[in-house]
C-alpha cells in the first residue's frame, strides 16, 4: 500500500531541539522519528519504528538460520528469582524497581536471564531436548545516572537477547559459536563496522565475555587492539607483569623532606633538585601514588581500600568499576582521613620505620592492593607518612606488601598486548552486541537440570546473547547523515523511494499517483508527497531530511511523460522517461 503523507502521522523540524547533543539524536527528532518524554526515554513515531522493524527483520532471519526460536517475556518481572541469583541487589540504582497495591516487589528488566531459565525448567527435563536457543525482542530498562546522546545511552532502549541451553561444555562452546557467527552476519546486513574484543562479563556472570563494539568517535567504550590481533575493551585488559628483581643488595629506605609536593608533578621536580641523579633523573614512573578509594558493599557497609600505581597512570573510572564490583567505589572523602589519622593526605605510603603502615595487617587495618607493575623488587619514591616528607628506595618484597593485585590503571598507547602479539592501540566504540559463556551460574541458582543419558541429574550450562536493536539504529543514523538530514541504506530505509510531486499542475499529481502505485505493485515500499499547497523547496526540505534513499520528482516534465530520479547519497540527478522509473530504481 502506498503511504501517502497527506496523512502521514509526521511533522519535521527545522531547528536543531535544544537538548540534542550527537548527529543522530538531533536527526531523529528533527525528522519526525522519535520524541523525547523524559531524560533517556522516547516515544516511537511511524517513521522510527519501520526503521526498527527493518533492523529486527535482519535480526530475526539471523537467529532463525542459527536455529533460534523467538519467545516474548513480560517487561514486569518479580523480584523472587532475581533475588535467587543476587541480580536484586548487585544491580544496585540501575534497577528500576516498584511495588503493587499489595506490597508486593517488580522490577523492569534489564536482562531476562532468570526467566528464560525458569521457563526451560518447567518445560524440559532431559538431555534430549536440548540444545535449544530461544530469544526476543523486547524493551529493557537501566535507570542510567546521565543518559545521554538520544538512543546511543537511553533508560529505555530495545533490545534482542537470546540464550543457549546446552546439557554439556562442548554443546554451550557450539551454541556460542553459532550465535557469534550470526552476530557477524547481522553486523556485515546492517553495512556496521565492528571489532570483536574480549569483555567483562560484569553483573551478567560467566566466563567467556565478547563484545562487538563499532569504531566510533562518539563511542562510550575504550577498546585496545594490537597489529598481531589482540583486541579487549580496557577493563577487560590485563597488565604483562614485568619480571621480578633481586633486592639482595638494595639499598635501605631513606627518608627526605620534600616541602610542598603533594602532586606527582612537584614531587618528580623537587626530587630531581635534591636527590643524587647521577644515574639519570627521576620520572614519574619511578614514584608509587596511593589511591584512596571508598567502597560501599551490597549490603551497605563502608571499606576503605588503597592502591598503589606507579605515579605515570591514572585511575580508570571503568576499570575500578569492574575490579570492585558489585561494591560501588567513590574516592574517599575528608572524612575518611580525619577517621584514620595515620592517613596523611598527599604523603601516604606503605611503610614507616616503625613498621607497615598499609595491609590488613598493618597499622591502619587497611586492605592494600598493588598494581600488577609493583612486583618484588622493584624500588620506589613515595610517602613517608608524614607531613612534607617522602622515602627513596622502597623496595616491594622488602619493606612493603600488598593483600592483592588489583588492575584499575589507565592503559596506553604502546602498552605491551598480554598475548604477546605486540603494541596496543586505543578507540572509542560503542557496543553493538554482547555474547556471554554464562555457565552455571543462573541454571544453579535456579535449579535448572536435565537427566543425562545415564538417567543422573545434570545441570544445565547456558549462553547470552545480546545486541542493542534501538543503539544499532542510532548508530547506523551517525554514520548516514549529512548537512541536509539522514541518508538511510536501503537495507533499512523506512521506505525504499519517495515519490514528490510538484507545482499545481494535476498532471504532475496524476502522473505521481499512477507511478507510486506502479511502484508498489512492483514491490517498492512507497512514501508519496502528495500534500497540496506546499512549495517544492518544504517537500525537498523533507525528503533530504527524512533520508528515503531514491527519490521521484514529478513536476514539470510531467506533461511529456517525464521525471526526475534523485539519489540521495550521490545527490545525482537524472530525468527519464515516467515508464523507465521502475525498471530504473531495480537496477541500483
């Protein structure tokens, strides 16, 4: 049927909304696709959900070759069996959650873990039925602290998770690797580009954790990547330890005054004037910074914890994130230090004379953990523990001792790749999907198993798989745009060419309606401007906002038998006969 948008549910606007901040988020709104409700939240307009039924159609015929059936659970979930696998608290102020009338808990999901694996235990019982994959498009929910860029980072967002039920290892390694192959099918579908990186499997569990990320400037993700093919996400990536050093005949601590160098910068500029540096001068990489952090635990109780990093890196926000994690982690505050006194701040450090100053077993009583840079051996600058005063030559192994190794460092340019497979580069990208070795994890907690062939109970290991159908949108959005609007790919276009007719003339209006509906039963899904009374140049307007990839001018020529083909990408422009338009629009 063609769509006619004399009565086209469509308004588009010529200023960019005030609140927009990426290329997408200002197009979709301008071009009648999508409006906001509220921060994170929109409402789907005719335009944006024939672009999202395109991209799912892609997504469905992939799970089907995989071998995948689609179900559809209830964006209202019970609080009971995420409380079973500990997801109730672990997702801490992300999770949405209300009551009923009656007092009883709901939540909106994030993810359907639980319930999938609910419904595969009422419903099979033996190693026969499986494997099985089921999956569904449905709408999930974060309640996301700053989202941001329309549909890339939304507090509603649409989403296709699928899951694997194997009764064996090697049957979840195949389930995987069915899912991760139709991922690459629907990504190359959709024109995306993408880097498959090893992840964090973060609040969702597991073992094996792949992310497929979209190289983007905009993206929200730092990815790092070696020439030999080595690709993780930061807080995915792991630190090459360097080797240990003899410290038989190091020299002892030395205290020294340091006035005044609270900072790594002043420190490394004072040390370098007073120390001996016949042997070169000092960098910051020679110094240990303390990191101060405070975590608040799932069940609401305070712990300072401290870090050591050579004083080159930073902390990582993300990386902390995930190596303390589900615990939520902030820097500590005045307060902290004025309760642990031995804390002198800008001068903190591990060791005094008088014996160790931070560990679970020192002084302060503080958990200390050391970055995987800190290895035995190695010698270092950093606080005395009193007021204006630093220590050289501080051996680990020797004066000092961390209660773990932890990995919250920035990671840079040129670091070694763990595989061995050379230097790493950094990105930004976004993620476009997510696969997840889940194990046991849910179907323990839930008591999901099947009877083997040898009639013993066994419990079942699963797979998720996850991609962002409203984030591929947008995305597909940032790269098909230009200074006019959107420029959609025909593969998922709201429709596959826009008929505009021009002027007064009933020619043009009579010719344009003939040939939109020749288009349509052609095959062609149709968009036909027929509004009366508006001027070519608001028509043009709109249709070089709206994106449609081929359009059909009627005006003039109309007489004669003639239009004009327009492509949208190339901007060409071409008159040919009125009888030639659809064998034309076949051939591109």
């Amino acid at each position: 049927m063609v769509t006619r948008l004399s009565n086209f549910f469509l308004r588009t606007l010529r200023e960019d909304p005030a609140q927009a901040e990426v290329a997408s988020h200002k197009l979709l709104i301008r071009a009648g696709y999508i409006r906001p409700q509220a921060a994170g939240i929109f409402a789907w307009l005719p335009l944006g959900l024939r672009v999202k039924a395109r991209i799912e159609k892609v997504v469905r015929e992939e799970m089907a070759a995989a071998g995948a059936q689609e179900v559809h659970f209830p964006a209202l979930m019970p609080r009971e069996a995420y409380e079973a696998t500990g997801r109730w608290e672990e997702y801490g102020d992300l999770l949405f959650r209300l009551q009923d009338r009656k007092g009883g808990d709901y939540l909106l999901a994030p993810t359907h873990e639980e319930a999938f694996t609910l419904l595969v235990k009422d419903l099979y019982s033996s190693y026969k039925d499986l494997p099985l994959t089921i999956y569904q498009i449905q709408d999930k929910y974060r309640d996301e602290a700053r989202p941001r860029a329309g549909l890339l980072r939304g507090r509603e967002f649409t989403m296709k998770d699928a899951y694997s039920f194997d009764a064996s290892d090697a049957g979840l390694d195949a389930s995987y690797q069915a899912q991760r192959d139709a991922y690459e099918r629907i990504f190359q579908r959709l024109g995306l580009e993408y880097v498959i990186v090893q992840a964090d499997a973060g609040a969702m569990g597991g073992s094996r954790s792949e992310e497929f990320l979209h190289p983007t400037p905009v993206g929200e993700d730092t990815f790092v990547r070696s020439a030999g093919g080595y690709a993780a996400n930061v807080e995915a990536f792991t630190t090459t330890a360097p080797d240990a050093v003899p410290f038989d005949d190091a020299v002892q601590p030395v205290i020294f005054d340091s006035p005044n160098t609270p900072t790594i910068e002043t420190l490394v500029a004072h040390t370098n004037a007073v120390l001996d540096v016949t042997s070169g001068p000092y960098t910051a990489a020679d110094t240990l910074k303390n990191i101060v952090l405070a975590l608040t635990h799932l069940d609401g109780t305070r712990e300072l914890v401290i870090v050591g990093i050579p004083g080159d890196r930073d902390v990582d926000d993300k990386r902390a994130e995930v190596a303390f994690a589900p615990a939520a982690v902030q820097p500590a505050t005045p307060e902290d230090f004025e309760n642990h006194p031995l804390l002198v701040k800008g001068y903190i450090g591990p060791w005094s004379p008088e014996g160790a100053i931070l560990g679970e077993e020192s002084a302060t009583g503080i958990r200390y953990l050391l970055d995987p840079r800190v290895v035995d051996g190695t010698a270092w600058i950093t606080g005395a523990n009193i007021d204006q005063k630093h220590v050289h030559s501080l051996v680990a192994g020797r004066d000092f001792f961390g209660d773990g190794v932890v990995e919250i460092a920035t990671v840079r340019e040129g670091d070694p790749a763990p595989d061995g497979s050379g230097p790493v580069s950094l990105a930004r990208g976004m993620e476009i999907g997510h696969v997840f070795q889940l194990g046991r994890k849910y179907a323990e907690a839930l008591g999901l198993k099947v009877l083997d062939e040898n009639g013993k109970l066994v419990t079942v290991t699963m797979g998720s798989y996850g991609i962002g159908v409203t984030r591929i949108l947008a995305i597909i959005a940032e790269l098909n745009n230009d200074d006019k609007g959107l420029v959609w790919p025909a593969s998922v276009a709201p429709f596959d060419v826009q008929v505009v007719a021009t002027g007064r003339d009933e020619a043009a209006f009579a010719l344009s309606a003939s040939l939109s509906d020749e288009l349509d039963a052609a095959g062609f899904d149709v968009l036909y401007d027929d509004r009366p009374k508006v001027s070519p140049g608001v028509k043009f307007g709109d249709a070089e906002l709206v994106g449609v990839p081929q359009i059909v001018i009627v005006g003039r020529g109309a007489a004669a038998g003639e239009v004009e083909l327009w492509d949208r990408r190339s901007g060409e422009r071409e008159v040919v006969p009125a009888t030639d338009v659809v064998e034309r629009l076949r051939a591109r």
